[in-house]
C-alpha cells in the first residue's frame, strides 16, 4: 500500500472513532437528561437549601418533622466525621430517591454522604466522593430493625448508630435473617405508646387496681371467718393494697406523650403557609418546589395566560397536603389558611401533583356555587390512578376555560372548616386514670367476684369429693384393732402440735381444740405416761379419733366440727338431716350418707375381742354410744368428763 493509500485508510478510521464518540457522547447527555428532568426546578432548589445549610426540613411536615428539629439532625450527621447532607421531604413528594439525591448532588457539587428521609423514615443513602464503609448495610440494618412508630430523627440516629458501630454489614445480616422476607415471623417491637396503648394500659390498671384488692379482701374473709378478726382492718388492708397497685403503675406506665418529645412550634405551623401565600402575593400560579414538576415551563406560562384574562379573582396553588402538614391533610383548612394570609378574594385553587386531586374554594368571587359544584368529573379527579398528576396542566386549563364561562353571581364564600386538632394535644397521652380506668375498675370487680365464687364453688366440690371417697382409707366400718391405735396416734400427735397459745385463731377455738385434748388424753391414756394404754377399747379408740380430728379443725382455723356423721363417726363433720317422709328423728350424716346411707360403724367390744364379735358401735357401753343418738362433739366432751369425774 501506498502512502496516499495508507493516509485515506487513517482518515477513515479516524471518521469512525468520532462517529462513535459521538454517539456515545450523545447517550450520555440523554442518560443524564432523563435522569435529571426536574433539575432546573426541584433539584436546584433543593441544593440551594443544602448550600445554606446541609440539613433541609420539609416545612410541609410540622407535625410529625418539624423544621425546628433541623439542629438535632445536624448533631447527629456530625458524628459521621465526613460531609453528611439531609434532606427530609414529604413521602408524597419523595419519589425515586436515589435520582433525586444524584440530581441533587450534581447540582450541589460538593462530596459527601447524601440522605433523605420522610415522615415515616429513612428513604435513601448514596456516597459520592468520600469512602463510608457499610452505608448501605446500615441502611438496610435501619430499615429491617425499626419500628413502625419510630420518627424521622430516630430512625437518622439509629442509621447513625449501626453505621458508626463497625458492625453495620453483621447487623444487616442479622436483621434480614430476623424480619426479612414477604412474610416476617414477627416484627419489632414499637418504641413509643400509642393512644391505643395507653387505654389499654388505663382499662388493665382499673382491673387489677380493683380486682386484686377485693380478691384478697374475699379471699382473707372467707378464710378467716371463725376468727377474732377485725373486719375494718382487712379492708385498710385492702385499700392500701389498691394504692400501692395503682401507684406501682403509674411508675411502669410513666409516659406522657408519643414520639420522640418534639413539638412543633407556631413558626413551624405558619412556615408553609407564609410560602404559599408569599408566592402567590407576586405570581397568581404558585409550584412547589419540592414536589416532582408536573407543570412544565409551556403549561405554566399557559396557566398564567388564561388567569390574566378571566374577569375573577382565581390563585392556583400546586402543592401536597400530607396528613402530618398544619392542616391536617385538610385542604379546607389549607385554603382558609391561605385565604387568612393574602387578605383578599379569590377563588382559590388547590391542585394536588401527587394525588392529582383538584379542589376549588370561593372565599369571595362572583362564581356561582353551583355550577362550580357541576363542574365535570375530571375537573376534580384524576383519570389515571398510575400517573395522577400526569395531566394536571391540561386539567388546570380546562377548568380556568370552565371558569370563564360562569354566569354573573353574587360574591360567595365558604363556611368555615372544623380546625385541625393542637399538635401537642395530638402527642399527648391522656392520663393513666382516666378514659378507660373506670370500665375497668368495674371489670376488675366483676372479675374478683366471679373468681371468688369459682374458686369457693371448687373448694367445695374438692372437699366433697374427699368426704366421699376418703371413708375407705380414713374411716373403715370394720376398723382393726391395729388401725384404730396406729391412727390414734397419728392424729393425737398431729393435735398437740397443733394446739399452741401462740398461733391460736382464737380463744374460743383454742379452747375447744384443748377441750378435745383433754377428752382424748382421758380415754386413753390412764397412766398418764403420753402412751396409748394397751388394754384401750376400740371404742374409746374410735371416740379419741374423732375428738382429736375435731380439736386438729378447730386449731387449723378450719370449719367447726360440731357433729359428726351418726352412722360411723369415723366419717367426719355431718350436718342434721330429717329421714325421707319427714319422720322419725333428726340425726347427723356427712355428705356421703346423705346422698346414699353407709354401713354403720362395727367394733369389737374389747381389744382382745375376736373379729368374729364386731357389734354396731351404739350397743357398746362408755361415751362413743352418744354419737349414735345425734349427739355433738361438744355433748362428747362432756360425756367423757363426767364419765371420769372431771369437772
């Protein structure tokens, strides 16, 4: 090849290499214009605010991020050590994050870590220049492990906490692990009581405040009702137990508002307004600049056009209405507000880019209401529920051309909107002793009641029970003469160890659990050397078994027993009932001869008698024989007295 030839071939290629480049050149300005098609408007404003100060706070979320709380952001992007840039907007007008912090950045031109947030929390982090090891793992860390009430700035300072704690990318492992997935398995606990919970913790104190109280003061009654006790004393008792449940928990339940404690100040709850009214002062279309631009550079000079010519008084104000805005999500409120500031009349239009939503509101125009009120569907809502604010301008201009055309009216105004709600009464819990305490001090009396009655309904069914089913262990109607002494024993053990002065429920009890002792001891024991005699009857046997059990009842506090069952005393206490027909005599049986009559108690006469010899106790001679005919404990005692000349 030539030189000529050689050059041709080099020009060629050199044609090709710019063509390339070019076409490379022109993707990219592309990429970037749609990456950043609201930077003339939304990004610049935004990094003007961050070229003032590095933490921007929406003026639109007083309730729930006031602007006020911009400094504590500010303390705890410091703790980074790298440049720390906060935006914080509407969650309606945050869409698509992670352009928005590019756009803001390459407007901004400065290195740092950018984030935003919304009223409900973190939305994004992005590095551009400065190495921040586990940013993103500590976003994802704060997204998995905080709670839905936790607020902005919590959720920036626990971003700030797992960031700083070296542990950012474990965490995020960790958490995903936990409360990742479609379906989590549980999720964090809140951090903050709600009014929810506080009525419920009001309506749970009344209860056990009440019920705990009047429970034991049932309880310690019922138990304590053969006693000496003083009755106005358990109920002190009570009312101090009540006091020191509900100052316990006032204590546990100690919190007074929801949140993080942050209040908006009245220069928060003016600041949008005084925006909106300031710009719509010099400019009767007013755009938020925070909010993606729905209105382009031709649809705003169009707008501005037609309300040049209508022959009404008509603002158009484009702009959100959070629920956490000084309003209350309330676009009434928000147009009397406006209207209050600019001091003139006007139909003022509020038309919603995230929504798409249109509202209308005369505060002293000559429009006709009515026909204002008829105006078509779609110059109140939007026809796409993807894109809402898709076709706003379009909207706009129809319904400044279906303004024109109203017919002469007087000038209308519009009633006055119920005001949005105090912001710090909105964070205010109400008090633990009000609102749902008082259903629950009934509820918790309701409850003790019925708890007593079930408790004392099973009490009773258990001693029934063994009443029934204990005769054939503890009281046999054949008993041997081995069984009668070694029980003997056992209970007039069991009853001296029980009979002390100290611990005596009261004199009238201790002196009956003596009086049984005594009976007792008197049967058998005639050498007086604490033993059984050998030659002890099993009558008095039988007849020393009953008092000891009598006297054991009367020193455990329990019920007294004053008669025992006729038919083998073994059984324990009876109450008298009359024989079917109503004749005949009155005689005692316990619970279980009552239902069906049991086999009268046999013993033998003496205790060297054969088993062959066993009579029904009341043919045999000493005191035992007075049970038979009905007789009581107290009648017993005083039988054995006598029978031995005891006085």
């Amino acid at each position: 090849m030539n030189e000529r030839g050689g050059g041709a071939v080099r020009r060629i290629g050199w044609v090709l290499v710019a063509g390339w480049l070019a076409v490379l050149s022109t993707a990219g300005v592309g990429h970037a214009a749609s990456a950043g098609g609201d930077a003339p408007t939304r990004t610049a404003y935004l990094a003007e605010r961050l070229r003032e100060n590095p933490v921007y706070v929406t003026d639109q979320l007083p309730r729930a991020v006031p602007r006020s709380t911009a400094p504590e952001f500010a303390e705890e992007a410091r703790r980074l050590g790298v440049p720390t840039y906060v935006i914080v907007l509407p969650s309606e007008v945050d869409m698509g994050s992670d352009a928005l912090l590019a756009g803001v950045h390459d407007r901004l031109g400065r290195k740092g870590l950018y984030v935003s947030l919304d009223e409900s929390g973190l939305t994004d982090v992005q590095t551009y220049g400065v190495s921040v090891p586990g940013a993103q793992d500590a976003r994802r860390t704060t997204m998995y492990e905080s709670p839905y009430d936790a607020t902005a700035h919590e959720e920036f300072r626990y971003f700030v906490d797992v960031l700083k704690s070296g542990q950012a990318a474990q965490r995020a492992k960790a958490a995903e692990k936990e409360y990742g997935g479609a379906y989590p398995a549980h999720e964090p606990a809140n951090w903050h009581t709600t009014q929810t919970d506080r009525e419920d913790q009001s309506f749970g104190t009344g209860v056990v405040v009440a019920g705990v109280p009047l429970l034991a003061l049932l309880v310690t009654v019922s138990l304590r009702r053969h006693r000496d006790t003083r009755r106005r004393t358990v109920a002190v008792a009570a009312l101090a137990l009540s006091g020191v449940l509900a100052f316990t928990a006032s204590q546990i339940f100690d919190d007074t508002t929801t949140g993080d404690g942050s209040y908006p100040t009245v220069a928060d709850m003016r600041a949008r307004i005084d925006r909106v009214a300031a710009g719509l002062r010099r400019d009767p279309l007013y755009v938020d600049p925070e909010s993606p631009p729905v209105l382009d550079a031709a649809a705003r000079a169009r707008l501005r056009k037609r309300l040049g010519a209508l022959h009404l008084p008509v603002v158009i104000a484009a702009l959100p209405t959070p629920m956490d805005d000084e309003s209350r999500g309330s676009a009434d409120l928000l147009a009397k507000s406006l209207h209050d500031r600019l001091h003139r009349s006007a139909l003022i239009v509020l038309a919603d880019p995230a929504s798409g939503m249109i509202d209308t509101f005369n505060y002293g125009a000559r429009i006709d209401g009515g026909y204002l009120f008829d105006r078509p569907h779609d110059l109140s809502y939007a026809e796409s529920s993807a894109r809402p604010g898709a076709d706003l301008g379009s909207r706009l201009d129809k319904l400044l051309g279906y303004v024109a055309k109203t017919p002469p009216a007087k000038p209308n105004s519009e009633v006055a909107p119920t005001p949005a709600p105090d912001p710090k009464q909105d964070l205010t819990l109400p008090g633990l002793f009000t609102g749902d305490f008082k259903p629950g001090l009934f509820i918790g009396t309701v409850l003790a009641a019925l708890l007593f009655g079930l408790v004392a309904a099973v009490a009773a069914l258990v001693r029934r029970i063994r009443r029934r089913g204990g005769h054939q262990a503890d009281a046999p109607d054949r008993p041997s003469q081995s069984w009668l002494r070694q029980t003997a024993a056992r209970e007039l053990d069991a009853l001296g160890k029980a009979v002390d002065p100290a611990g005596a429920p009261s004199a009238k009890q201790e002196r009956r659990a003596w009086e049984c002792l005594d009976a007792a001891v008197l049967l058998l024991d005639g050498d007086s050397d604490a033993r059984i005699d050998a030659d002890a009857s099993p009558a008095d046997l039988v007849c020393a078994i009953v008092l000891a059990r009598a006297g054991l009842a009367a020193a455990r506090d329990a019920l007294p027993t004053q008669h025992v069952c006729h038919r083998n005393p073994l059984h324990g206490p009876a109450r008298k009932v009359r024989p079917a027909g109503r004749k005949g005599r009155v005689s005692p049986v316990c619970e279980a001869c009552r239902a069906t009559p049991g086999t009268v108690l046999r013993l033998r006469p003496t205790a060297s008698s054969g088993s062959g010899s066993a009579v029904p106790y009341p043919t045999l001679p000493g005191p035992l024989a007075v049970l038979g005919d009905g007789a009581g404990i107290d009648q017993l005692t005083r039988e054995i007295r006598e029978h031995y000349g005891v006085h």
